[in-house]
C-alpha cells in the first residue's frame, strides 16, 4: 500500500514537472519580438503593420496564430516574431470558418 502511494506521489511529481516546463515555454514564447517591415522576410512579403487590403488583415489570416483579440500575435509565417492584428502581407489567405 505505501509503495503504491510513494508510486502515485512519483507520477504526480513528474506531471508538475511537465507542468512548469511547459509554462515557462509558453512565458518565453511571449518574449518575442515584434516583426519589423526592415525585416528581409517581411519585406519579401511585403509586409505592413496596417492592412490597406480591405477585408484582409492578419486577424482574419490562416496563418495567425496566438490568441483571438491580442494586439500583437504569432504568424506561422514568421517564426519567433509577433506581427499586428492589423497587419498583412502578401502570404495572407483567409482563415477558414
Ligand atoms: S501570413 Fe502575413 S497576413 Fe497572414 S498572419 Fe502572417 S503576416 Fe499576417
């Protein structure tokens, strides 16, 4: 019976483990930086952080990521940058649903 209880304490020990581990990845993942148009990929795409293509902007883009609302989020297209909501570049293709 103890041992059986030393074993759940174990499993419970390395779930939090897993558990901070992965907080801080999400923590890190928020320090990123914000994508500059001086960026040679950016300006490859043609990037803007204002959309003059109506009904197109990286809010409404396939390729946003991060969380609905945000000023600044994630793009699949630029790993590591954040890129603004009402942004767009000429990867932009319009998000299902
Ligand atoms: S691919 Fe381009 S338009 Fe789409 S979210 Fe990323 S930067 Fe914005």
């Amino acid at each position: 019976m103890k041992s059986v209880n030393r074993r759940n304490f174990l499993k419970m020990s390395g779930a939090t483990l897993i558990g901070l581990t992965c907080g801080s990845v999400a923590l890190r993942s928020q320090a990123q930086e914000l994508l500059q148009t001086s960026d040679p990929t950016a300006q490859a795409l043609k990037y803007v952080p204002k959309s003059e293509v109506a009904g197109s902007m990286c809010s409404n883009c396939m390729y946003i990521q991060g969380n609905e609302g945000d000023e600044n989020r994630p793009c699949a297209i630029f790993p590591g940058k954040l890129v603004a909501a009402d942004g767009w570049c000429s990867a932009w293709v319009k998000r299902p649903g």
